[in-house]
C-alpha cells in the first residue's frame, strides 16, 4: 500500500521566478548603496533561491510499506522507517521537515493532506516523532474545508 501527500509547487515556482525579477530590480532601485553590492546581492541572493527551490524544497512524499521516499524538483531521497527520525514542525513554528536519523533534514512544502500523510507516517514507523503542531492541523482543516466549499 502506497500513500502520496504532494505540495503545491507551482506556486513556489511562481514566487522565485518573481523574486528572480524582484531582486536585481530592487538592487538598482538604492543609489545610496555602494555598487559592488548592489552587484554582489542579485548574484548571490537568486541562484542561492533557484537553489533551495529547485534542489531542496520537498513537494512530495510517499509512503510505502517499508521506506518514505521524498521529491524535490532535482532530487530523490529515500529512508527506511527504521531510520526515520521525525516529520513534522517544532512548536510555534510554520515549517515542516523530515529528518533522517543519521542528521539530514529536508524542508517539505505544506499543503492540504499534510497533517493526516504525517500520521499515516507515524502509525508506520512507531520509532518516528511526529511533531505536527495545533496550528498546522487547524490551517490543514481550514484548507480542506474551503475546497469541499468550493467544489
């Protein structure tokens, strides 16, 4: 049995090509600031986004009966349960991750579904923290909620 939570990535897509733009724009934008870095900050602020957009940002996650295998735009990783540290949020905090137990962490896009895939998760490895926290889940039925509103 197989279960697939997938992220809305087009949307991220969308909000880095608009950064892409952004922020060379807004570098040329102060005169007051001396021109090497006005010309350092779009080199190195847009490929580190493409960076983190394109390699790091995990939109979709599968779980299967022995391993969860994560997908990022140029990446593929995969745990076995038995190595799986945790999935979730800290407290007080809006960013979900998966972290391996040999120290790797990966970020995941958060979306609708999120909440009950890191329980199905959680029910499969019973060694894994699943720190999935009261404003997540709320934001999660709230979303839920308006696309049954909707459709």
């Amino acid at each position: 049995m197989t279960t697939v939570y997938r992220g809305r990535i087009h949307l991220i897509v969308l909000l880095t090509l608009a950064l892409s733009v952004a922020i060379p724009v807004i570098a040329v934008v102060f005169p007051d600031v001396p021109w090497w870095q006005r010309v350092l900050a779009p080199l190195t602020a847009v490929p580190l986004l493409w960076f983190y957009t394109l390699r790091e940002l995990v939109y979709r996650l599968e779980l299967t009966g022995t391993e969860l295998r994560l997908r990022a735009l140029l990446g593929r990783w995969r745990i076995p349960l038995d190595e799986l540290a945790s999935i979730g949020a800290p407290s007080r905090q809006n960013l979900v991750s998966v972290k391996h137990r040999d120290g790797r962490s990966w970020n995941v896009l958060a979306g609708p579904g999120l909440v009950d895939f890191a329980d199905r998760v959680g029910a499969a490895a019973p060694n894994a923290r699943v720190g999935i926290n009261g404003w997540q889940r709320t934001t999660d039925r709230a979303e839920k909620f308006f696309e049954r509103e909707q459709g």
